[in-house]
C-alpha cells in the first residue's frame, strides 16, 4: 500500500521545510535534532505514579517508570534507539510512561553509553549489565525476576536481540523480548534495504551512518552480538514480539529475525504494520499506527506476564 496518508503529510512538511537528514549533521546536532523529533512525535507527556533515577553498582543509569501497583512488579527493561549513536533515556521516556501505564507494568530504562565513543560491545554489555543487575537486587527496584521481558525500537530493539543472547548463557532467566523494528544484521542487502532511500525519511544511508559510528571494525559485525540473525542457534530464547513497518530498510531483516526465532521454536508474533516508516512506534501522538503498534505491544506485554 501506499505511505499512510498521517505519514505522507509528515514526509510533506519535511520536505517543505528541508528537514537535513541526521547524518549531515554533527553528532551534536543530531543527538539534539533526534530528541527533538522524538518529543514532537509523542504527544502529551503521560504521568506515571512514580519516577526515579538511579543508577547499577557498575555505573549504568538507569530511570524506572512504576505504575501505582504493589510489588513485586512485572518488569519490562527498555533499551531506547538512536542507532547506539543518537538517544538518551529522555528518548525512551515517552514510550516508557505510555507502556507502564497500559499495560500496567514497571518499565525500566537503560542509559547506555553510545558510540562512537563507546563504540560496540560497550552497548551490549551495559544493558546486559543492567538487566542482571535487577534481576540480582528485585528488592531495590520492586521488580519480580520471575516476570522480567526485555526490550526496545530500532538500535534497542538489536540490544534486546543480543541481551537474549548473552542471557541464554549467562543468566538471568527472561520472560520475553519486545523488539521493535530492530536491527538485525550488518551489511544487509535485503529487498527493504535497497528500496528505501527517500530523502526524508530514515534510509538505507541512515543505516550505514549508524552502523559506521557503532563498529570501529567491519568484521565485528560478523558477531551475533551486534548482528543477531547469525547466532549459530536462536533455539531457547524468550517469547518474541517483532514488530516491523512496510516503508523502513531494516523491515525484511526484522522479518527474518522472527522467522529465525519461530523456525527455533521460540514463541513469536511478527506485526507488519503497513503504510508506516521507521520510528513509528514513538509516535503514537501524531500517527494512528503507533497507537495502535503502543496498544498491540501493551497486550502482548500484560498475557507475557501473565504467562510468566
């Protein structure tokens, strides 16, 4: 189908307004003009119950987002997006604040350190770091460690892949990954990836800058921790929700990763939501398809940890 019609007058007003692209800017500007976006895109700021800062016995900060629930809570630990370049936790903000209280559940989120000056694996490991730390001290953050989903979009959504990994053999034991339109594979030359070069919208030349600024070497994109698609087995891994959008170059990767994970055995949901383009999800203020892609991962969230 053609871009949704929310979507197109998006686009339009980008293009009147000759909009740079993020990756002509300076990693300041970016970092900034990103924020931005972000906060225009997700509507009014929701109130949570409880919000505090605090940070894990290694340093990584982290905020929790607690609905007016008695613990120990179902807890979804959130990693925001940003192509591990770009973002904050004040990026994940709007997301957190609308899944903690639709689901109802806790939501933490993880300040890892970005590249290029903390280039791969320092992502990986903080938010593995992270979720290990809460799920050792529930107590501290009124979490139940038997109800403990990872998660997050685009570069978030790549840390939660890789998360699982590293929990498969390391510990903690996860109840499930949310992963929205995230990336999956280094170099990828998919049918998405080549189609999807509109000036105004996230492209495939999006896509590199991220990865350039991530990788200090090619060939650790060979490793399943910054690519998850080439885990040697994906057997094992947590009950998955992937949702994905028709208009993104990191679509069919996506949609490769659930295929993976279902082939594995791993309860999965895939979700295509048409006529939509990278970065929905956070703009569910502006765009109808990210309140509906807010309330499907809301569900699946609330029968995971019901499940769980």
């Amino acid at each position: 189908m053609p871009l949704d019609p929310q979507v197109e007058v998006m686009r339009a007003a980008r293009e009147a307004e000759q909009v740079p692209q993020l990756y002509t800017q300076s990693l300041a500007e970016a970092r900034a003009a990103d924020l931005a976006s972000v906060r225009a895109g997700g509507g009014e700021v929701e109130a949570v119950h409880h919000v505090e800062e605090l940070s894990t016995d290694s340093g990584v900060p982290l905020r929790i987002y607690r609905p007016d629930l008695a613990g120990p809570l179902p807890t979804l630990v959130y990693f925001f997006g940003g192509g591990w370049t770009l973002g904050s936790i004040e990026t994940a903000d709007g997301i957190s604040r609308k899944l903690a209280n639709a689901v109802p559940c806790q939501v933490i989120a993880v300040g890892y350190r970005l590249a290029p000056e903390n280039p791969f694996p320092a992502a990986v490991h903080d938010c593995h770091d992270a979720v290990r730390w809460i799920a050792a001290n529930p107590e501290r953050v009124q979490a139940d460690p038997a109800r403990l989903v990872v998660g997050g979009d685009s570069a978030g959504g790549n840390l939660a892949a890789a998360v699982t990994l590293l929990a498969r053999e390391n510990g903690p034991a996860l109840s499930g990954q949310l992963l929205v339109y995230p990336n999956t594979l280094y170099g990828s030359d998919t049918a998405s990836m080549r189609s999807d070069d509109d000036p105004y919208l996230f492209n495939k030349t999006s896509v590199n800058w991220y990865w350039e600024h991530y990788l200090t070497d090619p060939a650790d994109g060979q490793n399943p921790l910054a690519s998850p698609l080439l885990a040697s087995s994906h057997a094992d891994l947590p009950p998955a929700l992937v949702i994905t959008a028709e208009y993104d170059p990191l679509r069919d990767e996506g949609e490769y990763y659930a295929e993976k994970l279902h082939a594995a055995g791993v309860p999965t949901t895939l979700s295509r939501y048409d006529g939509m383009v990278h970065g929905f999800f956070a703009m569910s203020g502006i765009l109808d398809g990210g309140k509906k892609a807010m309330a499907e991962a809301s569900t699946w969230l609330s029968r995971t940890f019901t499940a769980g």
